[in-house]
C-alpha cells in the first residue's frame, strides 16, 4: 500500500511539474513598455522575442538604407522603434516560427525563388535574401542599384526614373536630390545563390525583380520555370490605385495557360496578400489627400484601432485573392499580421505608412513563405 502511495505521490509531483513548465512556455516575453492594440476578432498578436535580427545597420547587403532605422538615426520614438526589429507576429498562442534552414531538406537543388512585384515585394525580397544569407553560404550576388546618375537631373525618363517617383516627393531641388539620394542604396533587381552547410550543400536561387507593372515579364518568367521553381506574386499597392485592379485580374485570365503550364512542369505559384497600410484614411492606404500632405511631410501613421478593419481588408482582398484561389493559387496570408503591426515601425518621417522599417515586421512576410515552403510544397 505504502509502494503504491509513493507511486501516486511521484506521478503528482510529476504532472505539477509539467503543468508548471507548460505555463512557462505559454508566458511571453514581457512587452518592455510596448502597447500593441489587438482587437478580440483577430487571431493574431505581435511580441517582442528574444531572437537578434539577422538584419539591421546595413549589415546584410539586400538592405535599403531607406527602411534602415539606424542609418537615418531617426530621432522619432527612437527607442520605441528599435524595438521593431524584435517583433515576432504570433497567428495563434502555440505558434513557433519555423526553422529557416529546413528550407534545403525541402528544395530540390537549383530551385529559382521569384519575388515579382512593387517596391512591398522588394522589401519583402530583402528580408528573405537578407534570411537566406544569415543561415547560409552566398556564392552569387548581383544587385541593380537605384538611382541612376541622371534621375536628379531631370534628363532621366526611363522606367527606372519613374520608379523612383514615390521615394521624391520631399525632393525640392537638384542640390537637395543629389544629397538624399546619396544615402539611398535601393535595388529594383537583386539576386543571389545560397548554398546548404552540410554534406548535402543545396543551391537556392533567390531573384526579386521588381516589375512595377511590366506584367510581361512576369509571364515570360513563368514560361521559363522549371521543376520546383516557385514564384511568390503580389498585386502591387500601385495597381489599385493607377490602374485598377482590373488590369491584373484581365492579365491573369488571359494567360491562365501560362500558369497551368508552369504548374504542370512542376513550378509552384503563390500569391502573398498586400501588407496593410496606416495612413490617416479610412482604409489606411494611400489617396489624394495623403497626396497633399507629402510636400509639408505632415502625414501621420495611425494604429490598426483608428483604421475600419472592413474597409482595409476590402481594398486587400478586391477581386484578386478569390480570383487567385479559382485558380488553386495558395493564399499567403500576411494581411492581417501587417495590418495589427505597430505604427510607429512604419518608415514614418511625415511621408510613408506604408513601408516598413527593416528589421520589423516584414520578418512575418518570411515567415510566412517558409511556412509554406516546409509545410505544404
């Protein structure tokens, strides 16, 4: 009897015990005076996590001192903002953030990722090459600078000088444009070559061209995938705004063989959706009378609570995301994270609710990709 009580009394300290470190492991990181608002119908939250960025102070060549806090010393809510590059987005309380080196078990040798898109997608791209190169050995770069020479004389009138135009709007003359600019170290086309540590020693390809319209170029690639190629897309917040969602949703039906013949070959296509936006609107994204504002650098970042959630999610979603599904496009969802993302992590400055400070929340962007990746290919 005594035998059996000391059985029953071990196996009780025992489920204590393990009950107790469940609870620890559910505990978060304290949120070091960070006040993120999270409405009850979202499932997801942002914390701070302990994990050091893989990017930051210019220290990953695929960054654009543009997005980086610390190159522009940026004196707004600086010490708040720093906190940006420890963001860790949580979709539901049990969420652990996949391991980015399984990445090579999962890829065939040779595979091409594309990130095709507007400048989110650069971003985007940026944080994933800037990913690739901290868990791996870079054997190929190649990075298209931006600007050009001539963009601040005004004698540029190639795509490129248009590209330019939404990094402007502050610029009041040449003198002004040429020291701007000089700080700026932006790509509208980079790629590199990562291999595997390990006796397996995988090559990954990584290309972000950053297309900007030229939806052609888009098609061409997809013509040209091969076996395990996987091509990561986004609307773009430009389209909507300039030429209607409609153009792509036209684009997309017309070569829809294009797609399903590079599925056939064995290419993987997804579609990630827009990150949200928090300018001082009703959606949260840009219009004409954040175009007014732009001159005196008096645009505000607001938080998610200040933004109709319907109203952003509407503009996100528009005809492109179901029209994507009827094609058995999988759905990267990353709306939501960027959406209840911090304000102050935005690029700010009276100008731009819409970019990221980088390290920030373009980590989820990642994230989710890799999830993808080690999950579902």
């Amino acid at each position: 009897m005594r035998r059996l009580l000391r059985i029953f009394l071990s196996l009780f300290i025992i489920c204590i015990i393990f009950y107790r470190n469940i609870v620890v492991v559910e505990i978060d990181t304290p949120m070091q005076n960070v006040s993120i608002p999270t409405a009850q119908q979202y499932k997801g939250t942002w914390k701070i996590s302990d994990q050091e960025p893989y990017m930051g102070n210019l220290s990953c060549p695929f960054e654009v001192a543009h997005w980086n806090l610390e190159s522009f010393k940026r004196p707004i809510d600086l010490e708040k903002r720093q906190q940006c590059g420890r963001l860790q987005y949580m979709p539901y309380p049990s969420y652990v953030p996949p391991n980015a080196s399984d990445i090579f078990d999962k890829l065939v040798n040779g595979t091409t990722i594309y990130f095709i898109g507007d400048s989110m997608t650069s971003e985007a791209a940026a944080d994933f090459l800037c990913l690739m190169a901290s868990i791996s050995e870079v054997t190929r770069q190649e990075i298209v600078r931006l600007p050009p020479k001539n963009w601040c004389n005004g004698t540029l009138t190639t795509t490129e000088g248009i590209l330019m135009l939404n990094k402007t709007w502050q610029l009041r003359n040449a003198n002004e444009c040429e020291v701007n600019f000089d700080g700026y170290t932006g790509w509208n086309h980079a790629q590199a070559t990562f291999r595997s540590f390990g006796p397996k020693r995988i090559d990954i390809h990584v290309v972000a061209a950053i297309e900007y319209g030229r939806v052609g170029e888009l098609f061409q690639h997809l013509k040209n995938a091969k076996k395990g190629d996987i091509f990561v897309l986004n609307q773009g917040l430009h389209k909507r705004r300039d030429r209607g969602q409609d153009f792509l949703m036209n684009k997309f039906i017309k070569k829809k063989e294009v797609i399903e013949a590079a599925k056939g070959k064995g290419a993987h296509i997804v579609w990630r959706e827009t990150t949200g936006a928090h300018f001082h609107t009703s959606d949260g994204y840009y219009d004409d009378s954040i175009k007014a504002l732009l001159p005196t650098k008096s645009a505000i970042c607001v938080p998610p609570s200040d933004i109709d959630k319907e109203k952003s999610k509407a503009w996100d979603d528009g005809g492109l995301v179901p029209l994507m599904k009827s094609l058995d496009i999988p759905i990267l969802e990353t709306w939501e994270a960027t959406f209840l993302a911090p304000e102050w992590c935005h690029v700010g400055q009276g100008t731009d609710c819409v970019h990221w400070l980088q390290p920030g929340p373009t980590s989820y962007l990642s994230e989710a990709l890799l999830n993808y990746i080690i999950n579902d290919i």
